[in-house]
C-alpha cells in the first residue's frame, strides 16, 4: 500500500477525498432551493471567511512596492491638504458616500489619481444580482460616456449598474473592523472577527465575485472603509491579501498613495486580463448575425437559451486563445474533427470537403477523417455574456461562453476556468491531448476539443502564464503554524465544438442512450489511463448534435499512476446532487472508479425525476440536497441511501410511466443495494445512520437489536465479507458489467417517443430567511407527522419533510452510497489488480438484510 503524506493512505484504484471547503456545498444550479441576498451573503461569507492574509502587517509600504509597484524613474510626489472637508464623523452610513468621494476626487487638483474619478453607485442596483456597491473607482473616459445623454454606457447606467467599467470598488461601513489577526503570530493569515462579521465579509465578498465575474482578471483591488479606518485588499481566485488597519484621517497620504500608485499603474498590473479586449461595433453585429442565423436554422439541435448571450448590457469582447492546427494523415493518425460541430459538418476540423477519396483506415470511428498535431496557433474568438458566473470570489470560477470564431465564422464553446495546481492535477488541455493517443470506440463519446490551454501572462515573460498570488504568502504561515486552505490557481481556457445540456433530451431513451455513452467513455479511460473523472453531474453528461451523450468537464479528474499516489487532495470533489451515498456519508471514503459510476445512476434518476412522466411526490427530490454537520463537513446521503434500499416500499413510493425505463432504475436499485450494503463508512457515519436502518427494519416488521445481532455467526459474516469483497474488487478492476443493465433497456421496443415533459416537474423554489428559521424548528415533527416511516431528522439542510411546489431548471456537484439487504463485514482481503487493500466494511446494527435471513433461520 502506498502512503500519502500526512499518512493518508493511497491504494490502487482508490484516491483520497476530503471535507468539501464551501460551508454550503448544496447551492448551485442544480439545487431544489435557492436563497435570498442577505442569506447568501452569509453563507459566502462563512465561505470565505479563512481566505484573508496579511501578507506585511503594518508595513503599508511594503505592500505598495510588491503589488503596486511604479516604473524606476517614477517616484511618490509628495501632496499638501491631503483632507476630508464635508465628511461627517458617527453620521449614518449612506450619509457617508458623497462626502467621502467629494473629499477624495478634490485630491486631483494636486493630480492625485489623474484620469480616474470616484463615483457614488449607491442609488444604483445592479439588474442581475441587485447588488449595491457604495462607492466605484471608475476611469474619467468611462465616466464620461456613463454621464453623456443617449449614449449606450449612459442607457445602461441607469437600468443597471456598469460593472464592466468598475475598477476599484469602494464598501463604506460605519461599524468595528471585521478582520483580526488571531490565526498566526507572524501576522500572516487574518480571519473575520465574530460571527456577527460574517454577512458583511460575505458583502464584500459577492461584490468581488460580481466584479471578477463581469469582467476579464487576473485579480483586482478594493477598500473596505469602516469608521475612520480603512484596508486595501487585492482579490484573486486563490484568496485576498489585505493590509493592516489604517486610519485614513490621520494619515490620508496612504490613501493618497494607493490611488496615485494605481492610477499610474498599467491595465495589466491593475489586474486585467490583456488577451481580452473589447470588440468593435462590427464585431458586436458579427457575433449577433451568426447566432440568430443559428437559431433559425431548424436543421439544427438548438441550443436552450442561447438568446442570453446576446444580453446588451454585457459589451462583446474579442479573447484569443490558442487552438490546434492539425494535418491530415494516414493510418497513423488520432480520431479528431469536428464530430458535432455547431454547423453540423462532418467532413475535416473546419468543415471543407477533401476532394481525395477516403480509405478505411483514414477514418475514424464516426466516419470523419483522422487528425494528428497538434500543431497550435492564436486565433480570435467573440464572446459576449457566458451562460453562468459563479457568486463566490474563489475557486474556479468556470465561465461557458458561445463563442464566433472571426476566422472561420464557427460558433465554437468556450470554458473559461482557473484551475487548481498541484502535483497530481493535469491541465484539462494535457488531459485532452493523452484523450487523443487512444483509438476505442468509446472516444467518439469525449468532447471535440479544438484547442486548450493556461493563458499567458503578458506581465512577465511569454512562457509566464496568469496565476494566483495568495497562497505563496499563506504558505509562509502553514510552515510554521499549520495552517491554511488556500491552493494555486491556473488561468485555464478550453476551445470545444458544441454540445448541449443533458436536459434538451427529448426522451426518456435518449437520456439512457446518452448515460450509458458517457459511462461507457468513463469506464474506457479508467480501464486504458488508469484515470478516474470525479465530478459525474447532470452538467458534465451531455448531448452532441447527433444526441449521444458526451462526458465533458475532465478538469477534475485524477491519475491513478503510482507517482501521483503521494499527492493529497484536501477536499472532496464532485457535484453534491450526485456524489455517491458513500462520499456523502463519510468525508474521508476514498473516492473509486464505484462512486463515478453510481453518480450516473443519481443523473438518471435526477433527470427523470425532472423532466419525465413520474407519480413521485414533490418530497423525493429533496433526498438531492439533503445535508447535515458535522466536525467532518458537511455530510448527506441518508435519504438517497433509503431510496436505494427500499425502493418502492420507501416513502418515496412512486413509479415512472416509461416501462422500461422503471425496470432499469429498479435493476439498478438492486445492483448499487447489494454493492452498498458493504461500503465501507467510518463509525460516526454507521452511528448517525441508525434511524434510516430502523426505517428498513420497521417496514418489514424485523426490526433487530442488539441481542439479535450477537446471535450472528462467525462463519456467515466471513461468507458475506467474502461475497462483498468479491463484488467490490470486481467492480474496481473493471466496472464496465454495469453497462449491460442500461445493454438490456435499451433493446427493449417498449420506449416511448418524445415523452420528455414539457416543463420541470419539481422547478427550484427559494428559501426566505423566515422559511428557514421555521424549518429548523419543525422539520422533525413536520417529517413524522407527515410519514410515520420518515427517519428523524438531524440538523439536516434538506430533507423528505417539507414538499415543494411543482413544476424548471438548466447544471453542480455530490451523490449517494447503497445499502444492502444483505449485511457484509469483510474480514479477510484479496487483492485485486487496482485494489491492494480495500477498507473494512464496518458493522451495521439493525440491517433489513440480516434481519430477513435471521427471521428465516
């Protein structure tokens, strides 16, 4: 067995999985609830919270000439009268916005911060996340435009605040500081103060996040001003550096240095992204001719709310990106071209017919001609707004935009991300390019990526490339105190030809043929790489024009080769919705090739529940968001571990109208049921997951205790731990067995045509602070009153007890473990190809299984 570090042990076929890092894992697109401002201010900010450093302490200076740095022959002017004439002390906080930016634009008669003006935002609401920030730092050329009658700036300045021309935004509060010091003596690491703080680091934090989100960064300044103090903090995906408090009345010529240093600072070293630029006017209309003629294009599978990328308040921007260039070969060549391409080609990479005939072994497995390369070149591409952002400063922050290829007039998918860097973490792009060295047939399921890459970094040299600052100076502070989250983020950008989410499919055999094509793709890169996916979602199983399914998003993925065992990956990875029941249930299970292919089971499920024919109540989908706390993290799956068990005898009774696609849910429900009987879960897990087997027990009358467990014999637990083990190192040798269930279903000639409904059954419904408060404190008895069977809850985030109302959504990460009715305990451990030790399966009391054969004996 290998070891990694910290003596968290690596086994073959097994990568170690740790606590998610959000506070609330649960919130994303996929959710059944979604929250109100103020609460998800707070949970942002219990979020990020962690993420602060203090890189100098007092020295402000410091500070300055590392991240604010001024050309050699420049230096620091020194300016007179630096006051805050009209600015009110113990006055109301919007009493304060005009005052302090009058005050502070007065500066610039001494040329202060030439070219740039403070503007009060406050009055202003932005029209997509009604955020409010108090105070912009804006340049005087786009301030100009935002006051000029008829312009577009000005139009859209007063429907919704300008985020685009934001360079530093200003958050005035009259309160104590919300920072301290109390992580590291060395003065490194700052955290929030109190609880109380945490909606306000959580404000700052959503405004950060909004203005990285509207914009291309690298990273960006702001000023939290409160009372007669202010800091300055630098934002980027890893986390903020802050300085220490400064009092701004007593030394206004820090605050005066901050914005003359800025002011005279390069686009570049203010933080923006170069190899974006605006687009002109023609570009604009460029980008919207070529997606209208798309939409209009009935030959073609449309894409679902393509129209949003043309959103006016969002300006067109021109991105470059490096992309292959690739030759047509001979025999040798990799499978390539555009296999689902956004005009639906089928001919080489850009879509020209070769005049020359095709020979069998020219062609790939799809009938399109073999590509080697890749050779790789800039070219330009239109973007507009992506179909998502996230809301929280840090992380990835993946951005999809439809994106014009100005060359070809190709509209292409473009993921824009910052990925995680460490030692076993592969570049999605070097992910691709090992992709290509394979010739199986399940390659024809992968995305068709035309080109991928880190984006260069314009400040340094051509081979730097855009990353994270933060954590260099956390690290200083790990060594010495051990502590610290905070990890390396890469600017990372993916080139791909459309594909479409897995909700456009148009029945209920489409959406199997499509999870059994992305399973299938996952198990051939498990089996040929070693490679296992982590993170299948309903986001990441698409469709291609031709309405297979793609398994898209490998940016998660890990290596399972022995020099990459050592690496320790510090939090658990996947969308929550679909985690399997054993990484819900237990933080510290490993994460196998078994989790993967049991989160395509929650997808199906999911999906169906959704947007098929189904007499599920409006309680079943909540078993998806279903979260407790605990010293681990967040944890869940007791809901969808009884919706495995039980089945149609839970409390989630119901059926789905499509025959054959019911005989593959319930094949499938006793498949993962015999593998989960024996996951392996720690002992807090077992204990906190007594009241679902006394569930399992009570509806079949054979409830155990104690006394009946003892009455098991040594030989039969040996037999069962036998028959698990089998079972489990068969599965991670080589899961592709479970193909053959989705094999059977679809040769059935029950399936109907288009049954896809028209809206979603069970649309997202929001939760109100109000609502909240009354759940924590009636969810238990709501649950028993309402189902007699329903397993009491504990502190749990979601649960079967409060329906929904029905009715749509569009794609976020965490599934569900199995048990079994019968009760495995391994003992003794054969190993397996991937497997050279597998963790023991802990005792359960009270197992539905081995309560049967005990009434039976």
């Amino acid at each position: 067995m290998a070891t990694a570090d910290h003596g968290v042990a690596v086994v073959q076929g097994i990568y170690p999985t740790w606590p998610l890092k959000s506070a609330n894992p649960v919130y994303n697109q996929f959710a059944q609830t979604t929250m109100v401002n103020n609460d998800h201010r707070r949970d942002i900010g219990a979020d990020i919270g962690g993420s602060f450093v203090n890189p100098y302490g007092k020295s402000v200076a410091t500070f300055f000439k590392t991240f604010m740095p001024l050309d050699t022959n420049h230096s620091m002017p020194k300016f007179n009268c630096l006051k805050f004439p009209g600015l009110p002390r113990n006055a109301k906080e919007n009493a304060l916005y005009k005052p302090f930016a009058n005050a502070v634009n007065g500066w610039n008669v001494q040329g202060v911060f030439p070219g740039f003006t403070i503007i009060d935002t406050s009055p202003s609401r932005d029209g997509e996340t009604k955020l409010q920030p108090d105070l912009m730092l804006v340049a005087n050329t786009n301030y100009a435009a935002l006051n000029t009658p008829g312009t577009d700036a000005s139009r859209m300045s007063r429907e919704t605040w300008d985020w685009e021309n934001s360079e530093v935004h200003i958050e005035v509060k009259t309160e104590s500081d919300i920072f301290f010091h109390g992580l590291s003596p060395t003065r490194y690491v700052a955290n929030i103060a109190s609880t109380a703080n945490v909606e306000k680091v959580g404000q700052i934090g959503t405004y950060a996040a909004a203005q990285m989100s509207r914009q291309h960064r690298v990273f960006l300044f702001s000023l939290f001003v409160y009372g007669d103090f202010m800091r300055i903090i630098r934002w980027d995906r890893s986390g903020a550096l802050i300085t220490d408090a400064i009092d701004y009345r007593r030394h206004p010529r820090v605050l005066a240095e901050f914005l003359y240093r800025y002011s005279h600072m390069t686009r570049a070293q203010r933080g923006w992204d170069t190899t974006v630029e605006r687009a002109t006017p023609e570009d604009a209309k460029m980008l919207t001719a070529a997606i209208e003629a798309y939409q209009s294009d009935k030959s073609l599978r449309q894409l679902p709310r393509m129209e949003v990328t043309l959103k006016d308040c969002y300006p067109v921007y021109r991105m470059k990106v490096d992309v292959k260039v690739p030759t047509e070969a001979g025999g040798g060549g990799h499978p390539g071209g555009v296999r689902d391409g956004a005009n639906g080609e089928e001919d080489g990479e850009d879509g020209r017919e070769d005049s020359r005939e095709d020979s069998e072994d020219d062609m790939n497995l799809e009938g399109r001609r073999k590509i080697t390369g890749p050779a790789m070149r800039t070219k330009i591409f239109l973007v507009r707004k992506p179909f998502w952002h996230t809301s929280i400063p840090f992380g990835r922050a993946t951005r999809v935009y439809v994106a014009l290829d100005i060359e070809d007039k190709k509209l292409v998918s473009i993921k824009d991300s910052w990925r995680v860097e460490f030692g076993s973490s592969d570049p999605e792009g070097v992910i691709y390019d090992e992709f290509d060295t394979a010739d199986e047939e399940w390659k024809q399921f992968l995305p068709t990526v035309l080109g991928a890459g880190d984006v260069p970094d314009d400040r340094h040299s051509p081979e730097a490339k855009q990353k994270t600052l933060t954590q260099t100076f956390e690290e200083k502070a790990r060594e010495t105190h051990n502590i610290g989250l905070l990890r390396a983020h890469v600017h990372h950008r993916v080139v791909q030809a459309l594909a479409f989410p897995l909700n456009t499919f148009t029945s209920s055999r489409e959406l199997v043929q499509a999870i059994r094509d992305a399973m299938f793709a996952v198990i051939g890169v498990y089996k040929k790489f070693n490679r296992l996916h982590r993170d299948v979602s309903a986001g990441n199983v698409m469709l291609g024009e031709n309405g297979r399914g793609l398994m898209n998003d490998w940016d998660h993925s890990r290596s399972l080769l022995e020099e990459l065992k050592k690496i320790l990956q510090s939090f658990r990875t996947g969308t929550w919705q679909f985690l399997s029941v054993g990484l819900l249930q237990d933080p510290k299970k490993p994460h196998t090739i078994v989790d993967d292919m049991e989160s395509f089971f929650w997808v199906l499920v999911y999906m169906a529940l959704h947007y098929l024919p189904n007499t599920y109540g409006a309680d079943v989908v909540a078993m998806f968001d279903e979260r407790s706390l605990s010293t681990l993290g967040a944890r869940g799956g007791k809901y969808k571990r009884l919706f495995v068990i039980t089945g149609k005898k839970s409390l989630y009774a119901g059926k789905f109208r499509c025959l054959p696609l019911q005989a593959l849910i319930t094949s499938l429900q006793k498949f993962f049921r015999t593998y989960h009987d024996g996951a392996p879960l720690s002992h807090e897990s077992v204990r906190e997951e007594d009241d679902v087997e006394d569930v399992v027990g009570s509806e079949g009358g054979d409830s155990v205790g104690e006394d009946d467990e003892d009455e098991i014999v040594d030989d039969e637990e040996d037999a069962e731990d036998a028959e698990w083990l089998y079972l489990h190192n068969r599965l991670i040798d080589d899961p592709s067995e479970i193909l053959a269930f989705f094999d059977t279903a679809l040769s059935s000639k029950k399936w109907p045509e288009s049954d896809r409904l028209p809206k979603d059954r069970f649309p997202p419904t929001s939760i109100t602070k109000e609502e909240t408060k009354v759940r924590k404190t009636t969810e238990s008895s709501t649950c028993s009153a309402s189902n007699p069977d329903a397993p009491k809850a504990r502190t749990t985030q979601a649960g079967p007890s409060k329906p929904r109302p029905s009715s749509s959504r569009s794609s976020s990460k965490r599934p569900s473990s199995n048990d079994d009715d019968d009760d495995y305990v391994p003992t003794s451990r054969k190993k397996s190809k991937r497997t050279s030790s597998p963790p023991r399966r802990p005792k359960r009391t009270g197992s539905s299984g081995n309560a049967s054969r005990r009434k039976q004996r």
